[in-house]
C-alpha cells in the first residue's frame, strides 16, 4: 500500500508544544507516542541483504493502541486466532448504541460506562437468544466497541459479530437460526435499553458515577430519576445488518473494524500549519466522500476523544466464546457441526523484508538505540558530503 502523504503524527509536529503542554498527561503520553511512532526517536534495528550485504536502518514502533500506524500486526495475529474459531454457520452482524443524551455523561465516565455497555449488550444477546419463543440456545459472539463517527464526532456503539446459531440449552445438539434473521431488534433495543439503565441506576445510587459541567445537576437523586425517566420512554438503536456472505467475508469485516482508531492516516488530505483537511463518508448520501477543514488543535482534541482508558479492552468475548469457556465448548460446537473438534493451530507467518536492490532476504544484525541511530545518521551523512 501507498504510504499516505500526511499523518496524524504531521498535526501533532504542526500543534506544537505548547498545545501538548495544555493537555492531560495521559493525552500527552497518547500524542508523543504517535509523533515518535517509527522515529529515530524510538529507536530501531540494522538490516542487511544476505544475497548483496545491502544495509538499512528502520525504526521502532510505539506500539500504541490508538497510534493509526501500529494496528496493521497486531490486527493479523489477532485475524489467525479468529480464523481458527470460525464454524460452517451463517454469521450476523447487528449494532448497539445509545441516546446522544447519554454521551456527555459516558465522557465523564469512560471506563465505567463503556464496561456497561458491553455488559448490557451481552447480556441482552444471550438472554434473548436463550428464550424457547426465540432461538432457544446459547449462543458465542465478540463485541467490538467504537465511539467515533466519520467526521470524529462521539459516536459510542457496539459491534457484533454472532454466528447463526448456538448450542441447545442442555448442550446436546446445534440448533440453527434463520438463514437470513437472527432475532427481533426490537425486543433486543427494549432489553438492551433496560438493562443498562438498571446498571446506570445501580451505579448512582453506589456513587460510582461523577458529574461535571452540563451534568452535574445529575448528581441529584431527582434530577437522576428524570434523566432516567426520559432515556426510558426513547427508542434505542439496534440494527442488524445484512448477514455476512461466509467465513471469508466474516475475516474481511473483522480486519476493517477490530483495530481501527478514531480517523487511519489515508484520511487526511493536506496538512498547513494551521488546519487539517480530512475526508469524511456522508452515510446520509450514498456514502459521498466529503472533505471537512479543522484547524490541528481542533483536529486533536476531537481525536483525543476517542482515546481509551487504560485497561479498558475494545474486544470482549460472551457465551461460549468467553475465554473461561472458549477451551470446553468451542469443540463441542464444532463436534455437533461435524468439524474437527481439534484443528491444528495456524502458525504465526515471519514476516519477510526484502532487499529494494536485489529482492534477497534482510536480516536483522544490530539493535540500535536512538543515540545509536543519530551517530550512524550523521556518519552517513558526512561520508556523503565529503565523497
């Protein structure tokens, strides 16, 4: 792929330290992490061609979750493991979000919020799924939670990629879905819905929640009860998609959304010293293409939304593909399916560089520390201005 011509770390050089100096240490910590992503700054390695002896420094990544540069291998190791957990079913593909009268007070409390809504979207799932007027089973699935839409305005929502069917409450045989449905979004909002307000309630009366701004009337026991009273009489948005054509597609989807960030370098379109062009896709027209200008402070506190807190996984699994349970009925699954309960494991791929001279074999020979990489810099560049 072409190496796009701006980056995310480009606006944070254009912002300057004194807009760094003005931010939280751990949106800090975010944006020197990308700025020095494949620096010299982060170090690096030595390569050599085993065919001509051809040798090239190449840099360190930072390794950052949200840096748009480090998602491409962790993305693949995490794509071999899923591929080995596919069945032979049908998979559907169905959303959850909330009210947009919900999101200031997420914002306020990311981690607990954003944990309750992967339990109120798991928990609605397998309850729905379990009831005999339903589907009748037990179901696995992954959740993949993003909180961005196109042009980086708060968007927080679910992602769920279920398999069409699961294993009958006493675990003795398959019980498919529909080819083409999988269960009611509207019983799933209405669950879905009461489930994580009764975790919002249950959270205020323990005193977990914090309030500020806009919200701190919240923190009244009977501004709360209108609050909830309003979010209750709402329809919340659960939609599912078309289902998924077969197991490839399934990997396909997966590798555009389990490890994206708020906005991919390919995005942006220029950079000055003042403002950043970006493309956005306007869903409301066919998907149109459409630029928006920001100026770069603008530009990274919008992408510092989206920035997790620690310890707070994007990915979760439920059911049978929860990891306490993945091990003991994954292969039953597959052994109702009549699939090998025990595939063997799909090795992890070396991953090759190639010579641009004569397309031999590099070979990592020396560790270099950023110093290291300033002394061998320098070198070069004298020995090529007194040649």
């Amino acid at each position: 792929m072409t190496p796009p011509p701006w980056e995310v770390a480009d606006v944070i050089r254009m912002a300057g330290t004194r807009f760094l100096d003005s931010l939280t240490r751990a949106q800090r910590k975010v944006l020197n992490a990308i700025a020095r992503c494949r620096t010299a700054a982060m170090g690096g390695h030595r390569d050599q061609c085993v065919d001509c002896g051809y040798q090239e420094i190449k840099f360190h990544s930072c390794r950052n979750r949200h840096c748009p540069k480090c998602q491409v291998n962790a993305r693949e190791k995490w794509l071999r493991k899923r591929r080995q957990e596919l069945l032979p079913v049908g998979y559907f593909h169905t959303v959850f979000s909330v009210p947009h009268q919900l999101i200031p007070l997420m914002w306020q409390n990311k981690k607990l919020l954003f944990s309750l809504l992967f339990q109120a979207t798991g928990s609605t799932l397998l309850e729905v799924a379990a009831d005999p007027k339903r589907l009748g089973a037990e179901i696995g699935f992954l959740c993949i939670l993003h909180t961005w839409g196109q042009t980086l305005n708060r968007h927080p929502h679910i992602h769920c990629v279920v398999p069409g069917g699961g294993l009958s409450l006493d675990h003795t045989r398959w019980t498919s879905s529909h080819p083409r449905f999988f269960l009611p979004v509207k019983v799933l909002s209405s669950v879905f819905r009461d489930k994580f307000l009764d975790g919002l309630k249950q959270a205020h009366r323990t005193n977990e929640l914090r309030f500020y701004g806009d919200c701190e009337n919240l923190s009244d026991s009977q501004a709360f009860a209108a609050f909830i009273d309003e979010l209750s009489k709402k329809d919340w948005v659960v939609y599912a998609k078309p289902p998924f054509g077969g197991a490839e597609h399934v990997l396909q989807y997966l590798a555009r959304y389990t490890h994206r960030v708020a906005i991919s370098n390919h995005r942006i379109v220029s950079v000055d010293k003042s403002h950043v062009t970006f493309l956005w896709k306007d869903y409301a027209h066919n998907n149109q293409q459409r630029p928006m200008t920001l100026t770069c402070e603008k530009f990274l506190l919008q992408f510092l939304q989206h920035t997790l807190p620690k310890g707070l996984p994007r990915i979760r699994y439920f059911g049978w593909l929860a990891n306490r349970r993945r091990g003991q009925l994954l292969p039953l699954c597959r052994t109702l399916l009549h699939q090998d309960p025990n595939p063997p494991e799909i090795p992890d791929e070396p991953q090759v560089a190639h010579c641009p001279h004569c397309h031999g074999q590099m070979c990592i020979i020396e560790q270099l520390t950023a110093a290291q990489i300033l002394q061998a810099t320098y070198r070069m560049e004298y020995a090529f201005n007194t040649s």
